[in-house]
C-alpha cells in the first residue's frame, strides 16, 4: 500500500527533513521589524527553491510589504490549498534566551529531543511539516494523491498588512476546493486537534501626550499632568471586579456555547493547573466563574501587551513624561464585530483623559472570530487519519489563538479552511526558547501524508 | 572700591568664562550611566586644574562611586564652602535634540542669547558661576574677601551615593561657616530668589513578575495574570479624586504653611497659565482647591517617572509579558518621614497584588525636606547683595525640587546652607534642548561677586 510506503519514506528522511528546517530557521525573518526585509526576502526565496525541488510551480510574489509565495502542483485530484507562514516574531528580550534565536538545533531534553530556535514551531516547523509530506509522496508515487497549492505568506507576525489585497487581486488563482493550515497546536501530548473555533483579534496602540516636552519633577511634580498616570488609569479602568471587560457594548454578539460542546470540552479533561503551572501560575485569572478552556476558547478578552512611558534605563531620573503609550489587544468571540468595538473603546478612552492629555490611536489590525462548518465530510476523514497516526483520537476544538485568514479564505475566496498543527503549549511561541517538538515534527509529516491519502479517496 | 573693580572684570572676562565653560559641557558626565564613568573622572580632573588656576588647593577624591572635587583657598575671613554637582542628567530621548548635548553652543534666540548645551544650566552652568566670581576677585584683589573652600559632587543625578560617608569621613576638612549651594533658580527673569525650603524626595522602583516566561496572548489570554494590568491598577489608585496620595500615613508631618507666608508668596504675582503654557499645559494638576504656587513649594506629590513592560517596538507583538516595571518618586515637605512612607508605599503595594503577582522594590534613594533658619544675618546681606544687581528685589522662596545635599551639611556637618541659583524655569534641565541664558551665567557671575563682598562684611 503506497501510504506505508510514504511513511516509511519520511521516516528514513526524517535526518534530512530536519536539516532542511534548520536551514530555514537561520534565516531571521522578523517581519514587524523594518531591518530584517532582506532576511524576509531570503526566507521566500528559500521556499520558492525547496518548493520546486519536488515539482511545485513557485514564484515569489511581490507586495506593498514582504513577498507571497504561491506555487501550483500539477496533479490531479481535489484541489487543497495549503497556507502556512514564513515570518517570525521579534524576539526580544534576548538575554532570555539560552541559545542565538537564528542558530537553532536539535536539542537533547528530559522531555526528548527538540528543535530549538525563533520560528521552530510558529510557523517554520510547522509549514514544513506539510511540505515534506508531499515530499515523500512524490518520492514514493511520482505524484501527490490530490492537487496542491501553496500560498505562504510573510507578513502574519505583523498582522497581515497585504493579505486582503493579495487575496483579491489573485481570486482566480487561490481558489480551491478546501484550504489546509498548519498553525495550531495538538489538544494534548496524545490527542491531535482539528481547530473549528479561532478567536478575532483587535490590535490597538494609543499614545498619551501631556507637557510638550519631559519635566523635572521637582520643578513640575504637583502641577503637571503625568500622562503615565493618566494612561494607568485607562488601563485600570478596563476591566471590572468581575474580570470583564467595561469597554460599552463589548459583549454584544458573545453567545454563549451550547452545552452539549461545552460537555465535549469537559470531556477531554483540560487540567488548568497543570497548563498554568508550566509557566509558573496557580490561578486561573479572567472572568469569575468562567470554566479555563472555556475562558481560552470561547471568551473575548482585554489584553495589555506593551507600556512605555519616561525614563526606563538604569538608575532613576525624576522626569515628568511628555509621554506614556501602550499596545492593547482584544480576543472576539461569536459575532462581535472589531470594527464597532475599536470605535467604542476609542471614545471610552476619550472619554477618560484629564485636562491637557491628548491621545493618538494606531490600529493594529481587526479580525473577527472564525468557525468552520464540521458538516464537510473532509472534517470527519481527516479527523481519522490523524486518529491512525496518534495515540488518542483526534477532536474538534476552540483555540484561543488568532489566525484571520482562515475567516479571508471563506469571505474573498469562497472557500472553507482546515486548521491543523502539531505545536504543543511549551513551545514558547512568541517567547524566548521557542521550539518544536521532534516528534511534532516527525509525526505531524506522518500526520499529513495520511490527510493527503484520506482526502484523495 | 573693589567691587566695582571686580564687576568690571567679569564683564570683560566673559568670553573667555563662558569659553571655559563650553569645555566643561563638552565631557559627557552622566553620572547615572556606567558607559560615561570615564568621562565623570574627565570632568572632576578639569575643574580640579580650573580650580589650581585660580588658587584653590584642589583635589580628586576617590569614593566608591565617581569622584568628588575637595578644594581649599588660602584667604583670610569668614569660612564658606561651596557646593556644586559636575554630573548631568542622561541625554534620551536623543532624537528630540536639536543639536549634539555634547557639543555646546551659544546661540541667538528671540528671547537672547543662550548657553545650550546638557548641563548648562544644571548644574555646570551655575557652579561656574561661582567659580568665576572668585577668579575675578583674586584677578582685580589679588585675594579673596572670605575665605572660600569646595566641594563638588559627581554623583548629585544619580541619588548621591557617596556623599553621605564622604561627609562622614571628612567632617572636620569640610567644616565651615557656611554653605553656598548653586543649583537653584530665580522666582523669575526678574526677580532674584534665595530658596529656603526644598521638598525631599523618596525614589521608588517596583518590578511585578506574573508568569515565568512572556506567553502568547491568544494561547493564555484570559486565564494567564497580566502583570501591566496590575500595575496599572497600583498606579491608578495612588490618587484619589482629589488629587491626594493615598500611601496609608502619607500626610503625617505635612503642615499647612502659615498665613502670612502664603500672603508673601500670593505677592509674588506666579503666574500658573504662563508657567504651564510655556510647556503646553493649561490646567494646574494636582490637589483640588490648592494654590499652585504653593502645590510646588510646600504640597507633597507622587510622579510616575518611567513605566515598561511587554513589547514596546515598532508594530506589534501580541505578548502576555512576564514582567511589568515603573519608577515612582515621591516629593516630601515638612517633618513628612521618608522611611516610613517607603514603608508604607511597599505594603500597600503589596495588599493590591493579585494571585500569582510578586513584586520586586528597588530603593532609589530617600531624604527629608530642607528648611533653613532665615534669621542668620547673612541671608538678609545675601539678599541686598542680589537686590543690587537685578531689577527687582531678592525674595525667600521654595522650590518643588529636592537638594537633600543641604540637609545632610546640617546634620552631619552642623552647618546651615544658602541657596542660591540663576535658573530660569524655561531652561529644559532634564530634558532634550537644555540651556542655561547667557545673562543668568552673567549676572549670576556679578551676583556671586557682590555676595562675596557682603557676606565678608
């Protein structure tokens, strides 16, 4: 049977697989940072070469920001569009990390060997893992069972400037029949996933601007408004005793889920203390009375995700701040909608600042949440095939993570997005030390060549 | 008469003074930096040969820290020892520089000509005042009219961490009649100020710590604890509506100022819309129903000073950080105890932390307020003298700013200080663009040297 053949296949070329990735993860492809457009644009190249070496038509796609690679395989069959990204997050702070971020390795640990580096497992490791299967397809067979795409983009880590328009001035050519994408993670160690449920996300950054300039303290403390004060304010003020969020009308569109899934969900058994214990936590924070997962999968949320403001280096300097700024997100849920609640949380600001502080707002990007429709017999074969290779069956879950082109997919091209990955919780995505799991690796090339083979029947 | 004599020389020897001047400002003494303690050292060994040429028996001592610049003349009368700092304040944010901080200038403004230049107002400037003063006198009188010792810190921007065992370990050399302390300013372009109370001050860091490691916001947004979140929620409820701190305890020791002299300040005409309008403020911040004048000089305050926490780059980072981080400072005044509001403000602190929040306090440094004892006689010559050179009257003031130096010459010298200084309250000390105005470093130049005549008197 020609899947054994493949499996056998990826796994003698697992040494190989690994050295590829490891080429691919020295290239520091930072996309929210201006200095790093060449590492970009090498990262882009290097997909476009590796994704011809097994008979894709790839191209290197310019854009307003960082290139697309798209790339058409010419075999017959349903027709799946795979969609993974080649850019990474800054990773700052860097003396966090054990080893140069852009120097990764196999990595001997207690809990078995891992590939460490920026990118290993978000999105690097990951997309390459669906690149090799289809490697080893075409060693074995000659040929892929279905016909494949690729769209990979560069830009995801800095919210996706140029993907909208991308999408649609190139409407013909990404449409398939089902999209396939690797960027989330197993449910557990033993239980592979099939993500149905991604949060939205909201970006908004807002300046405070007080005294035109930095002041001395002694000289203006008391009578000078403190924009860091005034902007600890706001931040205070977002949340309420509760854990909610105050921002007016943020709730609206957050249905609640049924109980037959939130059933399923107890049923797999999410042991928070143990989740947040990796990362040196005992109490589930958030909303009162709100069950964890369902917290992570299907609550919206308020997050702080940057401050500054005066002086911040060594020592102390008693400087009255001309300015203080912070990066905030929100996680949507259900049916909110980012645009109503930017605008709500931007008068909500307004409406808060003290005599003389002026604010200026940057937006960060706006998705709502996606949910697939499970009804798509693929949904039901691909769980299977992920069920053969793992040693608990696959389930369909929530995720608490935001991946917006799977909502694009479905409104510019029509077409319904698969999300499946192999990461794990400790892989420190976004962190110092970011890796993935050899075994996420191998078996999630195992996991994909099964897809392959499944879909196709 | 000699007075006369000296006046003329001063404005003679300008050029050459502010020349002299313009080379002290080129050393990058930022005491606060490590990178710069060469160039402290630079600094203490050119006022050291700028004091040997004008007949002082000065020295380099080493202390723990940087330097300190001991200085003894040789002339007859009263014993007065003058204090001054050659460290500056950092230069950041760098960008807002309109020249290099380091490569002073005069330059013509619309309001006169300017020294620009970091430290040359602060507190450069002003010591060479001082400095000056004394070589014209030795020029024209071969002497001077008192007999005039230094001593010149190097530490005064970064919490004077050797002064207080410096002092204690050369109590006798440094023994005198009297103190004269330059690092003040003026009541206003017009008006010449001997400040006898200055607000102490309490420096604070806090450093909160959630999770072990940044997380990513999607996987751990809303059950992971936010550490800005909580600090933002500490900060916001360090005011009340009122405006007033609300540190358990803080108020005890703070007296109201007596009537009549609130009636003397009103007198002084401050103008609180031209004061705040030269920094683009409209409103006097701070306690509701308080003069503004008096906010300055006799209320105590709490400022935000620098706040950091998560990604704080271009674009954006959807981080849940691990760490939060702000510098708070106190301004003190009447018997108020630095100690035990220190006390105060780290259990208070404490109480508002959440589960899994911990807290890390940094001390940066603590001293009381200042009074002087006004009925000395000399402060009454001191203020003719000044009188005689600008165009209104001397006036005792307070000033928000703290120079705990004159706290501590009492007592652990035993000795009272008087402090005077030429700074205009628009000169940006510890700011981008600072500058002292020719005409202060001028007339404060002919102001010393009538001081000196008075004082000897």
């Amino acid at each position: 049977m020609s899947l054994d053949a493949v499996l056998r296949r990826i796994d003698e070329d697992l040494p190989a697989a690994t050295d590829r990735l490891l080429h691919l993860l020295r290239i520091p492809s930072i996309s929210t940072d201006p200095a790093y457009r060449s590492d970009c644009d090498r990262a882009a190249d290097w997909l476009v070469d590796d994704l011809r070496s097994i008979g894709i038509d790839a191209t290197k796609r310019p854009t307003a920001g960082h290139p697309m690679v798209v790339g058409h395989g010419s075999d017959a069959g349903r027709h799946l569009l795979f969609y993974g990204h080649y850019d990474v997050q800054p990773v700052d702070p860097l003396n966090l990390w054990e080893r140069d971020p852009f120097d990764p390795a196999v990595e001997e640990t207690p809990a078995g060997q891992v590939i460490r580096g920026r990118g290993a497992s978000d999105d690097k490791g990951q997309l390459m893992t669906f690149v090799e299967a289809c490697r080893a397809w075409r060693a074995v067979q000659g040929s892929l069972p279905a016909r494949v795409s690729f769209f990979l983009e560069g830009e995801e880590e800095s919210g996706s400037p140029s993907l909208v328009p991308f999408l649609e001035a190139n409407r013909d050519e990404l449409g398939a029949d089902l999209c396939l994408i690797c960027d989330t993670g197993m449910f557990d160690r033993e239980t592979p996933a099939i993500t149905t449920m991604l949060r939205g996300l909201l970006g908004e950054e807002l300046i405070l601007t007080g005294p035109s300039r930095d002041l001395h303290s002694g000289a203006y403390g008391g009578i000078a408004v403190n924009p860091i004060r005034a902007l600890a304010r706001i931040i205070a003020s977002l949340h309420d005793d509760q854990g909610r969020v105050t921002v007016p009308g943020f709730y609206d569109g957050v249905a609640e889920v049924p109980d037959e899934v939130q059933a399923q969900w107890r049923a797999l058994g999410f042991d928070a203390e143990r989740f947040l214990g990796e990362v040196g936590l005992t109490t589930p924070a958030g909303e009162t009375g709100r069950d964890p997962l369902h917290t992570i999968w299907a609550r919206p949320t308020c997050e702080l995700n940057g401050i500054l403001g005066g002086y911040t280096g060594d020592g102390f300097k008693t400087v009255l701040p001309s300015e203080a700024r912070a990066k905030i997100s929100f996680r949507l849920v259900g049916q909110q909608d980012p645009l109503k609640i930017r605008q709500s949380f931007r008068a909500m600001v307004q409406d808060m600042l003290p005599s003389d502080i002026s604010v200026e707002f940057h937006d960060h990007g706006a998705s709502p949440a996606s949910h697939m429709d499970i009804s798509d017999p693929a949904f039901e074969k691909a769980r299977r095939a992920l069920s053969d290779e793992w040693p608990k069956d696959a389930a369909f879950i929530g995720a608490g993570g935001s991946i917006p082109i799977a909502g694009y997919f479905k409104t510019i091209l029509g077409v319904d997005s698969m999300l499946i990955g192999f990461a794990q919780e400790d892989n420190a995505i976004h962190s110092p030390n970011e890796k993935y799991d050899l075994e996420s690796f191998h078996k999630g090339i195992r996991s994909w060549a099964r897809i392959l083979d499944a879909l196709a029947r």
